[in-house]
C-alpha cells in the first residue's frame, strides 16, 4: 500500500512538471468523456423514450393468430381473433396484466359527400383506450370519441379533416369492405380531429369505436389485443408466460412491432458506436503525443532510476499510472459537466426541431445513466493507461548507458 | 530475485582481461584493450586520463549499465557475467551507488524523498526509511533542506543530494563520474571532503573518474589510462 502511494505520488508529481501540457491532455480527456456521454445519453432517453411510445401505441404485448402476424388478409379481419371476451378475462387474470385493449385495424374510404379520401382506420374502445394510453396523440379541435355515445362516431386525423373540410359535428360516410368481401357503408359524426405529429399518418388517420368498425365490417372480431403489462420489464416474462397460455394464438412483444424503434435504435447505435471509437483515437492520441513527451524529455531521468536499480516494470508502473491520473482526471471533469449539461437542460428546456417525416419537435434530454459514465470512466482511464504503456515501453527497456547519455 | 552473497574478504571489484569496442557507424573504436584492475573495501580510487581514454566505460561496468565484450567482472567475489537485465538491476540497487556530474536528482522530489528512493526501492520499511534518511541528510550537512526541491539548492548541495543518495543503503560501491566537475573549487573541496569521510565512515569503495587534479591528490590511488589502457 505504501509502495502504491509513493508511486501514485511520483506519478501526480511528474504530471505537474508541465502543467499546460497535462492540463490540455486531461481537457481533451474530458471533452471525450463529456461527449460520449452526452451522445450516449441522448440515445438512451430517445430509445427509452421511443419504446414508451410503441409500447403505449401497441401494448408491451399483441396477442394475435400467427397469420395475422406473417400473413396478408384477403378480406378484412380474416386472421381475427373470435370469443373476444373469453379472452379478455383470461388475459386479465394474469397478475403482470394491467389493461387489454381489443383493436379493430381496417382501411377503405371516407366521404363528406363531394370528395372521398382513402383512411387508415382504428376501432378501439374509446374510455379505455384513452385512460390507458395517455396523451398519445394531440387533440386540435373537438372532443375525444365516447364510449356510449347514441351515433357512431370518428375521430379524424388533422390533414385528413382538412382535406374533406371535416370540422367537429360534420357528417361523413364511411366505405369499407366487410368480411363477407361486400361492401358497406356507415354515416358517422366527427367528434374531433388530432395530429399524431407525423404528417403521413394525419392524412390518413381515422379512430373509431369497436362496435362501430364491426358493425361496419360486419363481424364480431377484432384484429388483436393489445396487453398493457404493470411495467415494461415485465414484458419478456410476461410474454412467455401468456405465449404458452395461449397457444396457438401468438404473443409478440412492442419491439417486434415497432419497426421505427428498431430502425432508430439500429441507426443511433451505428453512429454514436463511431464518434465513441473517433473519440477514443483522438484520446489515445492526444495522451500517446503527450507522453511521447514527457518521456523524451526524462530520457535521461529513467535512466538514472534504472541506474539505481528501478526495474523497468516499476518505471512502467509509475508512467501508467500518469497516464491514468491525466485520463482518470479528464474523465471525472468530463463526466462532471456532462451531468451538468444534462441538469441544465431539465432546468431549461431546449426543443428540437421536427425529424424528418414528422411535424413536431421533441424536447432535447439526455439521460443520466450510471452504468454509462462508469464504463465511459473506465473506458477513458484504460485507454490512457494503454497509450502511457506504448510510449513508455521502449524508453524504460533502453539501455541504460543509453539512456543517461540522453540529450 | 537473490544474487550471490558478497565475499568479505575478495575485492569489491576484480576486472581481468576486460575488452570493450564500440561501434559508430562502420568505425570499431576499442574502449578497453584488455584492462585488470582491483578496488578494495573502503578505497577511494580515481580514474584519470583524458576523454576517449575509458574511464566512464570502466565506471559504466563497475556499474553494471554495461557489458564487456572480453574478460571477467566480479563484484565482491560474485561473477556478473551471465547475469540477466533483472538480476543486474537488483545487484545495483542492493550494492552500488551512483554520483553523477550533473547530480541527476529527481527534480519532482524533495530531496529527503530523493535520499530516500533507493531505501523505497529496497523495500525498507517506512519508519526506518525516515530515521536513515534524517541520519544521512545530517550527515552531509543538509538536515534543514529535506523538504527542500533540488532547484531549491545550489550546485555543492545538490551533489551532497546525490552523495546521501548513492550512501543511504550502505553499498559496497559508489561510481562517480566527474563528481567535482560541475562545482567551483570550495564547493568542490567540500564535497570531496563529504566523498571521503563517508567513504570511511560507511566502508564503502569509490571508484572516480576526474580530471581534477585536487581531487586525485586526495584519493587512495590513482589508475592512469591512455587508449583503453592502464598505465
């Protein structure tokens, strides 16, 4: 213990010698730290906050027949699930189960009369879905669909009730297909538009209530389930438990469903794993540049403490541990101000602009998580350490002749 | 790792036949041509001749940060031929000192923590490390400067440094190349002084190599050498 400290004091004396030069090595030490942390935790709150939303949008958990998974429907809800009630209470049963919410997804047209659109249509079970599902969509005018209102009724997406010129209170009709192959048609009320904040889907986009979506496709199915679990980690186990249960129908997660998290996630991974490797050759560099200094300039110090009989692997030691000193420094400043930026920016919000593809922005966070800045720590102290060992191994096995000849 | 036991009684240094070239570019310059030579216990022998001569590469294989091409080098009675890297280093650290021209201290530690590093290196234990230390500062006289830097200390004290250094773990060899080189002629009298009283005091063999006349004056004995050879 005793040789550890006057090693670790020699090594935070050396790296006083020349201050400005450890001064700027541990900066950009911190620099390095600061923004992979930073990076990576912004990619943590994106991909927690995007996998909130699918689950939110989906469930943690879809229960449906294989085919309704894999297959293409030649009429409308052709791979449903029948005895939807049954399965309901079974589902409910289950102690991890919070909600289960029946969803009819079909398409067709929707008419005010003089022009007709195509629509991309949800029936769901409007106090339900709504009570479960939070604020998943913005309301711009009007009022949420009612679960016991006397007339079907449609909630409509913003640039599709632009399009039809569809304010709160109008009359359309809906067109649809039934199961039969038939076609049928169903005069709705617009009880209100939304945005979902994706421009594509607000054309399209129409809610409405089971009942009303089965009587308009003359059926009693509905295309899935969605299992709203107690909490996300609950889900995997979850999924096995109900998938067993179940069977043959079939239990898929919220990530399987949710293409966009998937790409997102897949993307994100993809260039914040590059700027960290940039980041880490920049380091390693820097700290390699800066000992390929210090040890130059000491040639002739090594060789005077190999002279006195310092092993080469003792004088390795104390570079490394410089080299760590200056990483370890730069990193816990590093990781410092990257909990400080992330503080500042819960005190005052910076906003994002719109992704593409959608027409809202989003607040910029950046989660805090502690396994992160420990591994980016370790990581940023190991790589120094690496590059002091490089520098310093071929000076330290010099000859020591050599070495005190040194100028 | 353990090296031989010292003979008491053989010299602490016995060369027979030591042969040195060194190679710059295509030319072979001999160093040593064949040079025998003993230090006793507690000599105090200047090496004297002008440069080229081989004075530092005689010191240089004393010291054990070199290797003859030719011929035998026993430190007190052990061989160091066929001794590896390791084994050399931790027969320096366990029985040689150094005293270098320009001190070579460590310029990030005090000067008690540069008496003190061959003591931490040896693996002394702490309290003792502090009582040998504060003896061997008073010893040279610099007890008031122990937590002093070296840039701290004029060019005698710091030689002073370098002597305590070279004696704290009582060697049975100092090297010292041109120890007075770099001092005026008080300082330089002064540390020879040092040099020989603790030379006494320790029972410790200098091996020297000056030009200083005054110092060779003072010295047991006095080898000449001219080509690589002993005069």
């Amino acid at each position: 213990m005793n040789g550890l400290w006057m090693w670790l004091k020699f090594a935070w004396h050396n790296c006083l010698r020349n201050r400005r030069r450890s001064l700027v090595t541990a900066s950009i030490a911190m620099l390095g730290t600061a923004a992979i942390l930073l990076a990576g935790g912004f990619a943590q709150f994106t991909y927690e906050s995007l996998a909130q939303a699918a689950a939110r949008d989906t469930g943690h958990l879809v229960l449906g027949t294989p085919a309704h998974f894999s297959a293409d429907e030649d009429v409308p809800l052709q791979y449903g699930l029948d005895d939807v009630a049954a399965l309901r209470s079974a589902l409910l049963a289950d102690p991890a189960v919070r909600a289960v919410l029946p969803r009819v997804v079909f398409s067709g047209l929707i008419s005010n009369g003089d022009k007709t659109a195509v629509m991309m249509a949800q029936g769901v079970e409007p106090d339900a879905e709504f009570a479960v599902k939070g604020p998943f969509l913005t309301l711009q005018e009007g009022a949420l669909l009612a679960g016991d209102a006397a007339q079907p009724q449609v909630l409509l997406g913003a640039d599709l009730a632009r399009s039809l010129k569809a304010t709160p209170g109008s009359s359309l009709t809906l067109l649809a297909s039934t199961t039969e192959g038939a076609m049928n048609a169903m005069d709705v009320v617009v009880v209100g538009t939304f945005s979902t904040g994706v421009p594509d889907v607000d054309k399209r986009a129409v809610y409405t209530s089971v009942p009303v979506a089965q009587q308009l496709l003359a059926t009693q199915r509905v295309s899935s389930l969605g299992v709203f679990l107690d909490r996300m980690e609950s889900t995997a186990a979850a999924r096995e438990r109900l998938g067993q249960q179940f069977a043959p129908l079939q239990v898929q997660t919220w990530e399987q469903q949710a293409f966009f998290y998937r790409s997102v996630r897949d993307l994100y991974n993809r260039i914040f794993g590059a700027l960290g490797v940039i980041i880490g050759v920049i380091v390693v560099f820097v700290v390699t540049n800066a000992m390929a200094m210090a040890v130059i300039e000491r040639t002739r110090e090594i060789g005077t403490l190999r002279a006195l009989g310092t092993l080469p692997a003792q004088l390795l030691r104390s570079l490394g541990l410089e080299g760590m000193l200056l990483g370890g420094a730069g990193a816990l400043a590093g990781a410092l101000l990257a909990l400080g930026v992330a503080l500042l920016l819960l005190l005052f919000p910076v906003d994002m602009p719109p992704p593409p593809g959608r027409s809202v922005g989003y607040p910029l966070s950046v989660s805090v998580d502690p396994a992160l800045y420990l591994l980016t720590m370790l990581a940023m102290v190991l790589l120094t350490l690496l590059a002091s060992l490089l520098v310093a191994r071929k000076t330290v096995h010099m000859p020591v002749v050599d070495a005190l000849g040194h100028t | 790792m353990m090296h031989a036991p010292a003979d008491a009684a053989a010299p602490v240094v016995r060369m027979r036949g030591v042969r040195k070239t060194y190679r710059l570019g295509a030319h072979v310059i001999p160093a040593l041509q064949g040079v025998d030579l003993e230090v006793q216990r507690g000599e105090l022998l200047a090496l004297t001749g002008p440069s080229g001569s081989g004075k530092s590469t005689i010191l240089n294989l004393c010291g054990l940060i070199d290797t003859p091409d030719e011929g035998h080098i026993a430190l007190s009675g052990t061989p160091v031929q066929g001794l590896d890297e390791a084994e050399r280093t931790l027969l320096r650290r366990d029985a040689l000192g150094f005293v270098f021209q320009s001190f070579n201290l460590v310029p990030v530690m005090t000067v008690a923590e540069n008496v003190d590093y061959p003591l931490f290196l040896a693996g002394v234990s702490a309290p003792e490390r502090r009582e040998r230390v504060a003896r061997q500062l008073a010893a040279v006289g610099l007890q008031d400067h122990a937590r002093h830097r070296p840039d701290a200390l004029s060019g005698g004290q710091r030689q002073r440094v370098a002597i305590a250094r070279a004696l704290i773990k009582r060697p049975r060899l100092v090297i010292a190349d041109e120890p007075t080189a770099s001092l005026d002629s008080h300082t330089a009298d002064q540390v020879l002084d040092l040099m020989r009283e603790r030379c006494q005091a320790e029972g410790a063999a200098f091996v020297i190599a000056t030009h200083d006349q005054r110092l060779t004056r003072r010295c047991d004995r006095v080898v000449a050498l001219l080509d690589g050879r002993i005069q």
